[in-house]
C-alpha cells in the first residue's frame, strides 16, 4: 500500500516535471517582442533633446550650527499646531 502510494506520487511529480520542461522549451522559441517605441531613438543625431539647465549644488543648503539649549516649553509651544477656535 506504502509503495503503491509512492509510485502514485513521483509519478505525478514527473508528469508535472514533464509539463514544465515541455512549457519551457517551447516558451524559448517563441519570437522575441516588438521593441516599444517610447520616443526618439537615441542613437538619432537629430533627435530632439530637452535643454540643459544649471541649478548650483548648494542652493538650498542652510547653515545648521550648534545654538544654546532653549526652554523645552518654548520649543514645543512654538511647533505646536494652533487652537481651533
């Protein structure tokens, strides 16, 4: 009963193996896709491209030195959302 049950097993196993090796060697011979065209080919000398532009390194840089310890109160009280009136 046990060996029959394994027998039962593998061969479902190597049916599903089958059906899997068989899926994969004819999914390698399908064509390769269409190449999408998502704009101007690249390699085009006259392809239009956007224009350059500079924005510095440093233009939203703000300084963040050390500042003496403020009354935790005051922070808060500061940052807080205001009263619903």
């Amino acid at each position: 009963m046990v060996t029959q049950l394994f027998y039962v097993r593998t061969a479902r196993v190597r049916a599903l193996m089958g059906i899997a090796a068989l899926c994969l060697l004819t999914a390698a011979c399908a064509a390769a896709p269409e190449r999408l065209n998502a704009g101007a080919d690249p390699s085009d000398p006259a392809a239009r491209a956007p224009a350059a532009s500079y924005r510095p390194v440093l233009s939203g840089y703000v300084s963040q030195r050390p500042v003496e310890p403020a009354s935790w109160r005051q922070q808060n009280e500061r940052v807080a959302p205001a009263e619903k009136q």
